[in-house]
C-alpha cells in the first residue's frame, strides 16, 4: 500500500472498526495527519497571528481527524488480533509505549478473529 492508497484508505474507512489495517495504511495515515497538523499551524500562524488567543485551524483538524485516525489504530491492533480497546491504555500516558511497539508488530499471517491479512488480500 502506497500513500495515496493509505490516504484514500483512512478516507473511506474513517469509522471502520471492525477490519484490520496494514502497517503502512496506518503508519503512512499517521504521516498524513502530521502533515496536516503541521500545515494547519502554518496556515494559523499566517492567517490568524496575534488576533486570537487559540488556534482554531489546529483544532479544527484535529477534531475531523480524531475519529479516522482511532479507526486506523484499531484495525491496526486487530491485524496484530488485538482488541481495539486497547486504545484506552495511552490515556494513562505510559500506555503509550505498548500501543506503538504493537502498532509496529507485523500482523498475524492469514485470518483471524477480526477478518483476512490486510497485506495479503492487496497481492
């Protein structure tokens, strides 16, 4: 999966928890929201510089990427044959470190519980 396909992917997908999602779908989605938060700033930096005591643009982005972006997590950890309720865990910070180790795992070969290797259903 390429950048475009993850984007598209993320994009169609946005409240699909029920899937599995490759590395690169979610590693290159988290690419994409950066990119985004970065450029949000930029553009509220231009825009709204000393006008406000907030940044709306930032806010904006991150309150329509919020939801994508904890699907692609969970269908992360179900290619992995987590739940996704281990998503909560980075509310304690620590958890935080866990949560990206098996983010990074490769997924489990095959079917599982959650649906067919993401990987190999694209060859």
């Amino acid at each position: 999966m390429n950048f475009r396909e993850a984007v598209i992917s993320g994009l169609a997908r946005g409240a699909d928890f029920s899937s599995r999602a490759s590395r690169a779908e979610f590693w290159y989605w988290l690419l994409l929201v950066a990119l985004g938060e970065i450029t949000a700033a930029v553009l509220d930096t231009a825009i709204f510089a000393y006008h406000i005591g907030f940044s709306p643009l930032p806010s904006l982005f991150s309150l329509l990427a919020v939801l994508p972006t904890a699907a692609v997590a969970a269908r992360r950890l179900h290619d992995t044959d987590r739940s996704g309720w281990w998503l909560v865990i980075a509310c304690t910070g620590v958890g935080v470190l866990p949560l990206l180790y098996w983010q990074y795992q490769p997924g489990t070969p095959g079917t599982n519980r959650f649906g067919p290797n993401p990987e190999e259903a694209t060859d």
